[in-house]
C-alpha cells in the first residue's frame, strides 16, 4: 500500500527529501512523474490514465506535505521500512488503507520508476 500523510502534518518538510522515488511534495505544488525518475515517454497511472511523464498533475494536497500514490514504493527495494514514517517527528506518516498493494506490486513500480 501506499503511505499517505495525514493531516497532523507540521509542515517541517523532513520527510521530503528522505523519498527514493521523489513521491513527496509540499502542500499545493504539482507534481510529475518525471520528477526524479528515470522514465521517459508516457506512464500509466493507477487509474488507467496514460500521461506524459513530464506533464504537470494538480497537488494531492494544498494545505499540508503530500505522497503521490502513483510514485510511492514504501521504500521497497531501497530500504527496510517507509523513511517517510522513520524520520516523521509527529508520525502522521501511515499507511493507505484505500490502497493496499503487494510488495510485488511495490517492486513492479519501482522497476517502472528507475529504469
């Protein structure tokens, strides 16, 4: 699954640049896939949508810290556990629950992300 944050969120920003797949972004900023991944050409996302990779998507969140579900691997294949929650000093750094996923599904994107 996916992790989301909740909006407990201080808006420290620590969990940012901790992501392997560049999945966090502050509150009201848009977001690519392309951001700091390797993809290039178009990517299909969770919803079936194709997308240019470099297209700008509205911000998940305007008000506190965001994940983008599409981006986001809970560190599978880089790290034991999420460093998002590792490094949340308030713990609102969780799991999804409208998004429950496989570790084979989590490694499957991450292979998609960094070619």
């Amino acid at each position: 699954m996916a992790i989301m944050i909740t909006d407990e969120c201080i808006n420290c920003g620590a969990c940012e640049p901790e992501c392997p797949n560049n999945a966090i972004y502050e509150g009201g900023v848009q977001w690519a896939i392309s951001d700091g991944s390797s993809v290039t050409g178009t990517y299909v996302l969770e919803d079936g949508q194709e997308v240019d990779v470099d297209a700008q998507q509205a911000p998940v969140s305007d008000d506190f810290y965001y994940i983008v579900p599409d981006k986001c691997t809970e560190c599978v294949g880089f790290h034991e556990e999420p460093q998002c929650a590792a490094v949340c000093p308030v713990d609102c750094c969780v799991p999804d629950p409208e998004r429950v996923e496989s570790e084979a599904v989590l490694l499957e994107r991450k292979d998609r992300l960094h070619l």
